[in-house]
C-alpha cells in the first residue's frame, strides 16, 4: 500500500493515538476512542485525507485497520 504511511497518520490523528500504542491488528472497539464517534471521525478523515466519499456499506463494514486497508482499494487507494 503506497498510502499506508498516510493511512496510518489519519487513523492515528482520528484517535489521537500514541503512535507508539499503534499497531495494524487494531480493530472496532479495541481502544475506547474508537466507538461510534470515533469511527464517524476516521471516515470523515479519511474522505478529507484521500478526496474520496466512502460508501455507506463501507463505512459500516470498516471493522478494522487491515480491513481498512481492503476497503480503500476500492477507491484506488494503494
């Protein structure tokens, strides 16, 4: 993924994450930021972050960084 650098500031910004606690096996609900606020925060910065509008069935199945990963290719996201 040519993006993951960037990929990775979003989520870490979304969170206000240590980047050290970071890691790419984090998943929904893993961290108590990442609830349902806090997933709405991730896909807004995300859409502002790559110029793209994330689906609706997206945005809900977006469960975890990796599957994160998935998604974006959909939108040629590399």
């Amino acid at each position: 993924m040519k993006d993951k650098s960037k990929y990775i500031a979003i989520f870490i910004k979304s969170f206000s994450m240590d980047k050290k606690k970071f890691n790419e096996k984090i998943k929904y609900n893993d961290i108590p930021e990442w609830d349902s606020i806090g997933h709405m925060t991730l896909m807004s910065d995300l859409e502002d972050g790559f110029n793209i509008s994330i689906d609706t069935d997206d945005i809900i199945e977006f469960s975890s960084f990796k599957k994160g990963i998935q998604i974006l290719k959909k939108y040629k996201i590399t």
